[in-house]
C-alpha cells in the first residue's frame, strides 16, 4: 500500500527528492570553483570549509569520479543572484520606425471593461500594498520562470507547460506563456518566497509549479518572457556556427555513398565551387547600389551546395533614378525577403507616406532578384504576385512598363479582357498582377502555380486576418511576402497585429497572446486616472514591441520629399451655415430618435442613422430633402427615418430636390464662387473635387452642369479597365476637363493626379486616413506646379466635431485607427451630447478650444498652457483625456496661422475675396518645397 504524504510536503515549499546531474553547463561550475578555492586548472580541487549558508540558493555540483583516495567530493556553492540572471536566454530587442513616435490613442471603453483590462493587465497587490500601508516598506517583487501541473501526490509528475509566477509579498500570481492568469494564492510566508530557488515546487491552489529560472523585472515588464507573444525564442535567435568551426571546410566534406559509385556527384560539387562567376554588373561602378553579402550562418543553411558568393548589384537602368531614401528601402527590402534580418520569417512591411515612391522601390527589388542572386549568380525569383485594387491594376502595368519598358520584363494584368487562365497557358508572364476581388475569385486557378514572392499594395484592406482576402493569401506557400501602405495601422494595435500576422506569421505569437501582453496594457496605460504603475508597464511593452517589430518595418515621411516637390499650402475653411441649414438643425436635434440616443433608452447604433442625417444636411438640404417628404406618410414615431420627421414643412414654398440652390448651402457657394474665379483668372489650372459619397458627387455634378464646367468623373460605378485610363487623359496637358469629380471611398488611394495642382475636400471622414490619401492625390512625384489643397467645413457643427477628433488622435499627418466600420463606432454618453450640438455663437469651435487669443492674426506662437479648467470636458472627454489628446494633436494647430475672413485680401492666389461673409475663420499652414 502507498505511504501517505508526509507531513513536510503540506508545506508551500519543499526539496526536490531528485536532482538531475549536470543540469547546468559544467564549465560554468568549475570555473566557479577556481573562484572559491583559488585553485586554476583542477576541477576536483574544493575549498575544506562550506561557506556560510545566508539562503536556499545553492547549485548542485556534480560529482567528478575519483582515482585517488585522497580526494575529496566538491562542496555545494553559494548562488549569486547576477550570475542567475546572465543565464536567462535574452530576446533579440528591436525598434520600429512605424512605432516609435506613436502614440496609441485610447479606445473608448466602459468602467467595467475597463477594470477588467487593467486587473488583466497589471498583477494584484492589494492585500500586500495595504499591508505595506502599515509597515511603511513595499513588498519585495520576484519574477520566476517556472513549469507547471495539476496538484498531485504523484512521484513523477506530469508538467503541463511552461508559465511565469510572480511574487509580491506574501502573494503570488501564475501566468500562462500567453499572458493569461491561470492560478493566484496568498496567505505564503515572505521569506519562503523570497527563497525559492531552481527546481524547488510550489502549490498554487489546484496546481503545482516547479521553478526553473529567475527572471528579471525589465524581462516581466517588456513581456520578453512570454513566449507565446514574441515569438520562440530560439527560433527568433541567429544562427551562429562555432568560432572553431568553418562553414566552408563542412560544406567542402559532402556525404559518399560507399555502395554507390558517387563520384560524379562529388566531381560536381567541387566544380560548382571552383567555377568563377562575376556579378551581373560592376560592383565598383560609380552611384552602384551592391546589395549586403549572406552572412556565414545564412551561408551554412540556404547554400549547400558551396556555390560561389557574389555581389549583387542594381541594374544602374533603375539605380540611377533612385533617390537617397529609395535606395535605402530598396535595400531593406532585399534584407528582409532574403533572411538576412534577426527575426521569424521572410517579409517586411513598407510603411512610407503617400507619394515617397514605394512602387518603384518594389519594381527595383523585384527586377533584381528576378535576374541575381547571392549564391552562384542564380536569380532568386522565377514568379512573382501583385495584389493591388482594381482601381490601380492599370496603374501597375503602367509603372512596370515606364521603368523597364515592354522588352526587359513582361508583366501580365488581369482585366475583363485578360483572364487568369491565360496565364496559366503561358511561361513568358513572371510577373502577374491582379485585384482583389478578381484574386478570391480566380483562387482556385491561382493556388495551380508557385510564386517566389507576393506583393500587396494598400495592405491595410489585410487587417482582419479572418476575412476571405487575407486567408486566402496567407493559404499560398510563399514566405517572401511584402506588404506596401502609406497609412499604416499604429493605433489599433490589433489591426497592425494582423497585417505582421501576414507578413511573418507567429512573430508576435497567437492574437490572444499579443492582446493580453501588448494591446490591454498599452491601451491601459493611456486611459484616463491610469496608475503610475499601469504608465510603466504600458510603456514598457510599447517600447517592447517597438523593438521586436523594427526589423521588418520601415517607415518614412513626406518631409524627406519636400526638396523634390513644389510646395504644399493646405487651408482649413469654416462656413457659414445658410438660415435653412440652422432652422433644420435645430429641428433635427429635436427629433425623438436624438433624445432617446442622448437618454441611452435605445440599444444597437440609431445614433449612427442621426450623425449620417447631419453630414448631409450639412452638404446641401436637398440631400435629406426626399427622405422628409416620405417621412409625412409613416405614424410609427419608432421608425429608423423617424430623425426626418416634421423637416418637410420647414422647406420653403417651391423647393426642389433637384435644384441645389448655392444659397441654401455655405460649402456649395463658397466652392462654386472659387471654381468661378480660378477658371476666370488661371484657366490652365485644373482641380480635383473630393467627396465621400456619392449622392454628394451627384450634387456637385449637376452644379458642374449648370455651370458648363467640363468634368471627369471616377466612382464605384467606373469600370475598373476605365479608370486608369481616365487619370491619364485628365493628367495630360491638352485635356480640356477642369475639375476631376472624385469618390474617395472607390480612387482615394494609389492614383497619380499630378495634372490638377488644387483639390477641395468637401466632406470629412471619420477616418482620417482616407482624408489623407486623397488629400495625396496631387502633391507628388512629377507635380510641377504649386499645390492647393482646401478643407470646407460648416462652423459650429457635426463637420467641427469630427475634425477635433481626428486631429486629437493623429496630429495632423499619419493616420489613427479605422473605424469605417459601423458596429465599431462606439461613443460614450458624454461624446453623443457633444456631436449633438450646434454652436451658432463662435466664429471657430476649434479655435475656441484651443484657447488662442489671437483674435485671427496669429503668425507663430508657443502651445497654450495645459490647464484644463477652462476646457469644455465634453469635447474631447475627461480633464486627464483633453490634456493629452491636446499634446499629441491640437497643439500641431498653434503652428499654422489663425486667420478671419478679413485677411483674405493679402491671399489672392486664394481665390475667395469674394465670398468673405460666408467664411468665419481659417486655418493655414504652407509646406515649403525646393523645386518652385
């Protein structure tokens, strides 16, 4: 019968029963003991006195055998804590460019959600802290690196997996290797915990844990000991051979069959490596752009058959039209495709603002590894994938055929008149490029081939890897994947997860891994009353992050451009509304659906049914026009139109839906009285008018009618083979077409509209991100003229609103998180009464908010004092909340002129004199370029 446990293991802590011999590296050991006993050279020589035991932190020494009988077996030695420390495996750190200046904005969450992010994210101490109340001392922390099981009596047990135990106190807290709580007990002696060492067990509740290292609390805070969201670590370290050891003489040594006559092959191997092969072309030429040679440990795995190193080298045909920062990211690109960065997998994300040449820089890398290669001079790629959207398949084929014509690479596109199953008939296409949608529809063709490198334009439509898109993408067997977006993800840590997630699976671990140790802290750590030990640990897992991230991430702004472009003045101008636009204002927030939304009696999203109500309105009244009239007929006062009710008899007598008055809109007459004297007074200038929906475009349309401006226009309905061809027509000097009717949802991204050098932006998005791209549209590459680029908005209403936001989030320039999607947009009581506002009493509510006494005559001047008792807490939440939205965004407005409608007569290039009764105020700021 089995003997019942003694009495000592009911303790919290025991001995282990067993000891494995050699658990730690020998050579270590004996060099510690030529410490002890002075002794150099003897491994068996020991000290004759055991040193003072002061803890239970001792190691094992293994015994040597013995041949003389006047020898001695070792002692133990006394551990030090250093020397524990230095032997816990280090993460490689990493930075990212993309990551380095961002600032996480916080989400708007509940109390409740709240609490459970911060209890997740930061470890329990309150019984500890309130005892450490009374005795006046902090409760010592320990990090141990431990193995753990169900609690049982069993010899042998069977361990679980791995996890990490914290200790404060009389407390401890167990953590799996993807940040999640899975054990916690108190009530443990101090000086117990304080004392556990290597291999000794612990209970914790139902399970058993037995330690196998000390960690460090920079190692805990970073969020370098979980595994399961960095990485594994021996998978993220390099490859290192012996100092002893070349790859050469083992590579030179190839097996030999000896029941088979093998001597060819070896004959065959030696002669691969006496062949003298010269790189494509010279090196030593100058401007040459030579790729980095393969390291010895990249040497040892991709190059077995010891084929001769050469250079690589960029054609000059292409290297000779790179700029400094082009060739940079052609560079880092080739890095990362080939392996030669510290870090899980073959891709790289290309994060460069809109217009710094990311597709020429993918046309180089592409054209390179197609005809080189590092090992032998063989080239790398033999098919490559292009995945773009529609929009700028054309645009692709295009840019291919500019920089290396029709005779050096031939590149196939997907059309309606170019299927994919011609492709597959073919060997004489290594490159194909295709749209989204046309890709998950052809899938089943495409998947028949094998590509040796797959490029995604506009990779932010990957950041959801459940979707079909991108799973489909990441089913291909390629690993070189590269991914381009001049708006990348920073502030929805999730969404930038996904799109490393394509790029290198596993880098970051599982999703729920990266949400526990990443995303809840760094989101925490920027709520509003955060602790200041939330900050720290926030901060130090941002920092984490930044590090791990930087090695496949490359991040440049358009400030390095600048000197290649003419320059850039962008003004910001408030409206007027006209006295139909306030009377259904007023109406309109009147309405029961608001109240009910503003008394939170309604669930699901009605509010988002009032906000879209709202930016019509504030395009024209014609828009919402129809829908108040069909409202008359419906009783129910429950029904989604009902925000419509009761508008219809505020129209005046003989309004028509159809007319779209200049009078009854302040953003119409003030961009029609500027499209009148730009066409007057520059007639070779061309503009591009930018909305977001396409009943505004509509509008804007007729009104070009009815003043015989010639247009173009490019929408969701604009066939995908039409639109390139479109741009080029309207970019062409001898186009007769004025104004470029635009849809920034269907052309915001990728198109090249350097033939207009002004742009109107008539309606705002919640995601300034599409604001920014098709503000991109015209101020790049082979822009000649000076730019103008013009923002309406209607003072004192929603418009305003949702500016404040997108500049309290991101600044000015890059882009915040992306919340097109409707079930995302979540707001807080607070924000709804604040967007359900109208200030018909200020010239400027942006300007009032930034407490700027300038009186509209501001040139340059410090930031304002952060004090947050004379700002409007429901603007942008709470004091803690405005504080710090106001250093990441609002203070970026200090440095851009402040002017009233009364100083647009020293701005005549302006072309708005004449309509200075219908502008409050503006906001101004010129971005100065070298090329004019």
């Amino acid at each position: 019968m089995r003997r019942s446990a003694a009495p000592s293991q009911v303790n919290p802590t025991k001995r282990p029963k067993f000891m494995a011999p050699f658990k730690f590296d020998a050579s270590k050991v004996l060099v510690d003991t030529t410490k002890i006993d002075g002794t150099i050279g003897d491994p068996t020589a020991v000290d004759s006195k055991l040193p003072e035991r002061t803890s239970n932190k001792f190691f094992i020494v293994p015994k040597v055998p013995e041949t003389g009988k006047d020898k001695e077996p070792p002692s133990e030695n006394p551990v030090i804590e250093s020397e524990i420390n230095s032997n816990v495996p280090q993460r490689p750190k990493f930075a990212s460019p993309s990551l380095v200046t961002a600032k996480f904005s916080p989400k708007f969450i509940s109390s409740t959600a709240k609490e459970n992010v911060l209890r997740e994210c930061v470890p329990s101490e309150s019984k500890d802290a309130t005892l450490s109340s009374f005795t006046g001392q902090e409760p010592e922390k320990r990090y141990l690196s431990v193995v753990w099981c169900k609690r049982s009596n069993k010899k042998h047990k069977k361990w679980e997996g791995d996890a990490v135990l914290f200790t404060c106190g009389r407390s401890v807290t167990l953590y799996d290797m993807e940040g999640k709580e899975i054990a916690k007990g108190s009530g443990y002696k101090s000086s117990e915990l304080l004392s556990l060492s290597e291999d000794e067990t612990l209970p914790i509740g139902g399970k058993e844990v037995q330690v196998m290292s000390v960690l460090t609390e920079e190692q805990f805070k970073s969020g370098t000991c979980f595994s399961g969201a960095g990485g594994n670590s021996a998978a993220a370290t390099p490859f290192v051979l012996d100092k002893d050891i070349k790859a050469d003489a083992v590579v030179s040594k190839p097996f030999t069959n000896p029941l088979v006559d093998n001597r060819s092959q070896q004959a065959e191997v030696r002669s691969a490596a006496q062949i003298t092969v010269t790189p494509r072309h010279d090196p030593h030429a100058p401007g040459a752009l030579v790729m980095p040679r393969p390291s010895q440990s990249h040497q040892f795995k991709w190059n077995k058959k010891n084929q001769p190193v050469v250079d690589v080298v960029v054609d000059p045909y292409l290297s000779v039209h790179l700029r400094p920062h082009q060739r940079e990211g052609v560079l880092f690109l080739y890095e990362c495709v080939m392996g030669f960065r510290n870090y899980i997998g073959q891709g790289a994300i290309l994060a460069d603002d809109m217009g710094l040449g990311k597709t020429l820089q993918c046309i180089t890398l592409l054209w390179t590894l197609y005809k080189q290669g590092p090992y032998g001079a063989k080239p790398v790629l033999r098919r490559c994938l292009v995945i773009t959207p529609g929009s700028l398949v054309k645009n692709w084929y295009q840019e291919f055929k500019k920089w290396l014509g029709s005779e050096r690479l031939s590149v196939y596109a997907v059309s309606t008149d170019k299927k994919v199953a011609e492709f597959l008939n073919t060997t004489i296409y290594p490159v194909l490029i295709i749209s989204y949608e046309m890709f998950v529809r052809a899938y089943d063709q495409i998947q028949q081939l094998t590509f040796d490198l797959i490029v995604c334009d506009e990779g932010h439509r990957l950041k959801n890897t459940a979707i079909k898109t991108t799973s489909l993408i990441m089913s291909l067997p390629c690993t070189r994947r590269v991914v381009l977006s001049g708006t990348p993800i920073q502030n929805d840590l999730q969404e930038f997860f996904s799109i490393v997630e394509f790029c290198n699976p596993g880098v970051l671990g599982s999703s729920t891994a990266f949400r526990r140790v990443f995303e809840n802290p760094i989101v925490a750590a920027r709520q509003p009353g955060a602790s200041k030990e939330e900050i720290e640990l926030g901060d130090e897992r941002a920092a984490e992050l930044t590090r791990i991230t930087k090695s496949f991430v490359l991040r440049r702004t358009q400030d390095i451009n600048n000197k290649y472009l003419p320059s850039k003045n962008e003004i910001v101008i408030f409206c007027r509304p006209s006295s139909l636009q306030l009377l259904l204002y007023h109406q309109l927030l009147r309405c029961q659906l608001i109240r009910s939304c503003l008394a939170g009696r309604l669930t699901g999203s009605p509010h988002l049914i009032c906000i879209a109500a709202l930016k019509k309105l504030c395009n024209h009244p014609s828009l919402i026009f129809s829908k108040a009239k069909q409202m008359d007929s419906f009783q129910k006062k429950d029904n989604e139109d009902s925000v419509y009710q009761g508008l219809s008899e505020l129209f005046y007598p003989g309004f028509s839906e159809d007319q779209y008055s200049f009078e009854d809109s302040g953003k119409l007459k003030v961009l029609f009285s500027l499209l009148e004297e730009l066409h007057h007074q520059s007639p070779t200038e061309k503009l591009v008018l930018v909305s977001n929906h396409t009943k505004t475009l509509d509008l804007l349309q007729v009104c070009c009618d009815r003043s015989q401006y010639k247009y173009l226009r490019l929408d969701g309905q604009t066939p995908t083979s039409k639109r390139q061809e479109i741009v080029q027509r309207f970019n062409s000097k001898y186009c007769p077409e004025f104004i470029f009717l635009l849809s920034s949802k269907a052309g915001g991204v990728g198109l090249n509209l350097i033939g207009a050098s002004r742009l109107v932006l008539y309606d705002i998005d919640w995601n300034p991100a599409n604001d920014l791209q098709a503000m991109a549209r015209v101020w790049r590459d082979g822009q000649k003229k000076k730019v103008y680029i013009y923002r309406l908005l209607t003072t004192g209403t929603l418009e305003e609103k949702v500016y404040q936001r997108q500049i309290s989030k991101q600044g000015l320039s890059g882009a915040v998180m992306d919340v097109r999607d409707k079930t995302d947009v979540q707001f807080s009581l607070e924000d709804l009464k604040d967007l359900f506002s109208l200030n018909t009493s200020t010239d400027c509510d942006t300007h009032d908010l930034l407490c700027c006494n300038c009186g509209g005559h501001k040139e340059a001047m410090e930031p304002p004092s952060s004090d947050t008792s004379v700002i409007r807490h429901c603007q942008l939440g709470q004091p803690a909340l405005v504080k710090k939205s106001r250093s990441l965004g609002m203070d970026e407005l200090m440095a851009w002129k402040h002017l009233t409608s009364s100083s647009l007569q020293e701005y005549p290039m302006w072309y708005l004199h004449k309509v200075t009764e219908l502008i409050s105020f503006l906001f101004y700021c010129e971005t100065k370029g070298t090329l004019l």
